[in-house]
C-alpha cells in the first residue's frame, strides 16, 4: 500500500522506522513545522521531520491540514491510507477523505478508555494496572472511530509517564504495521467502539503537576509519576519552586510538607504516610538528588517544610 506517515515527537518514530521498514510503500511524511527549541530557540525540524530526512522520504509541514496547498500535495502523492501517531492538529474531513483508507491513528490506550490528548499520564494517575494502545479510523469526534486492532500493557508500580508511553510506542509500531498489513489484504475490518467505559485524558497543565503533600502519598507517588518527565510535577520551598522526580513510599509518619532530612535521605510528610524524595531541580540549578539540595541549603532548620500558600515568587 502507498502510505504517507503523519507524526511529529520521539514517541511516533518507533512507527515510522516500522513502516520504513515493512512492505509498505511510504511516499511521505506530514508533520508540524519547524519550531523554536533548546536554549538558544532556534527554529527545529520535528524529530519525525529528521528522521524522514534521513530516510529520503518528502515532508509536508503545513501550518494547518486544512490548507489548499497541503490537500492538494497530499493527493498528488495517492495514498492508500494515512497511518498517524501524534501528530498534533485537528484533521478537516477534506483531509480526512483524500486516502481511499482514511487516516488511521495509533493512540496510547485501549479505547474508549482515555481519549485525549494525555491518555498514558491519566492511566498512571488513576492507578490503572493495565493499559494499552489501539489502532482505529480517524473520524471528526475526538478518537471514536471504529477500532482495528489492541495491544496490552501492564502499568508497572514504578513506571513514569515517560516510560510507560516508551514501551506502548514500541510495542504499537507493531501494532500499527499489523493494521497496516491487515487493511491491504482485506482480513481486518474496523468495528465501532463499546459506548460503555468512555473516559477522557486531556492534556495536563503545570497547575495540574503541583503537589499538594496534604495528599495521601499513594495518591502523590501517582501524580507524580504521570507528570513525569512533562510537564514536570513541582512544589515550592522558601517561596520558589521547587521540580519534583518520582519519590519512594515509607512507613515513616511526618505532618504534610514536613521536611526530615538524614544523611543520604530527605522525608517529606503527606496525608498519610512520608516519602522519600529522589531527584528535584531548584530554580537556576542543576537536577541533583534530594539529599545533595538539602546539603546546599544546610537544612534542616525549625519549621521547614515544602508547599505554600504563597505564591512561587520564581519560576522556571
């Protein structure tokens, strides 16, 4: 089948190179345009955008889908179907029509669990055991088309958002050239999917990443880890704030926020039980383990704690 990859960050790159590599002919690729990037912001091709340029294919990089120009370029390359894994705009039903397949999208969960824009940070931060990633046909309403095909993934007790959405990119490519394969020769056909189990994963804001230690630790060990590594769970100390890594559960009883530092440990106090916090950022420093950035600062000290009611009067 003549295909055109749509995709944009790291986690749709497993699914490109699979698709380089199956039998598939893969005409070309669509993804975001440039954008600004590391410390000097300098304009970026998308690291799908580098890697169909390693692999010699074209790029289109509309500003939107719904431009004349790019539905033009895209049916003058008549793909069969359009296999998508985060590409990051909405697609216009023009679009939508022009490969004789549709689009079909890779999303990391088992549908109709999580639809969205985060499903793999809402899975962790819900305590789901299992997960998983779908291929289904693209429609107008957020990821409700009809589904191909499933895999599974168990949620491991340490895993951060950035792990779990590791495994699921590489297992789905898989998944992904399979539906692609299966599409080709007739013996898959997309079924609608169940109405019961609906629930939705929306993009998650740095609000949404600030730990309040008035928490149960479980369910502060849990938001956490989904905000792992973005967009970075974070608290404040002495009014600035303060980035947070995944922490460890004790046994320990501190009140919330409280700060107990030993020589190669640093406690904090939640709702229920303490935990050990590993690694955090300062504002202007380095990431180092919590017990180093204690060090720095000489704490302990009477009253010290994490969390505020005040406002961070420094952010970064």
């Amino acid at each position: 089948m003549r295909v055109v990859f749509a995709g944009t960050p790291e986690v749709a790159l497993p699914s490109l190179r699979a698709i380089a590599d199956s039998g598939h002919d893969l005409v070309g690729v669509v993804t975001r345009p440039d954008a600004p990037a590391g410390r000097g912001r300098r304009l970026t091709p998308s690291p799908v955008a580098q890697l169909a340029a390693e692999l010699g294919v074209p790029v289109l990089t509309p500003e939107h889908p719904r431009e004349p120009e790019f539905q033009a370029a895209l049916r003058e390359l008549a793909p069969d179907c359009c296999p998508v894994v985060a590409y990051g705009a909405l697609l216009p039903q023009s679009a939508l029509d022009i490969p004789v397949h549709g689009w079909v999208n890779l999303h990391f969960s088992c549908l109709p669990a999580w639809r969205g824009a985060a499903p793999v940070q809402h899975a962790i931060w819900a305590g789901d055991e299992v997960t998983g990633a779908t291929t289904f046909r693209i429609v107008r309403e957020l990821d409700a088309g009809p589904a191909y095909g499933v895999m599974t993934e168990r949620v491991r007790a340490t895993d951060t958002a950035g792990d779990l959405l590791g495994r699921l990119a590489e297992g789905g490519a898989g998944l992904l050239v399979a539906t692609l394969d299966g599409i080709e020769d007739g013996s898959l056909e997309a079924r609608p999917q169940q109405a019961e189990g609906t629930s939705y994963a929306p993009k998650l804001s740095v609000e949404d990443a600030h730990v309040d230690w008035t928490e149960p630790a479980q369910a502060l060990d849990r938001q956490i880890r989904a905000c792992t590594p973005a967009p970075g769970a974070w608290t404040t100390y002495a009014g600035t704030r303060l980035k947070v890594g995944p922490v460890q559960l004790t046994a320990e009883r501190l009140e919330p926020g409280e700060l107990r530092v030993g020589k190669a440990e640093v406690l904090v106090g939640t709702a229920t039980t303490a935990v050990r916090l590993g690694e955090v950022k300062a504002f202007g420093a380095r990431q180092m383990p919590a017990a180093d950035w204690a060090r720095g600062l000489r704490l302990p000290s009477e009253g010290d704690r994490l969390g505020s009611a005040h406002e961070p009067t420094e952010v970064e």
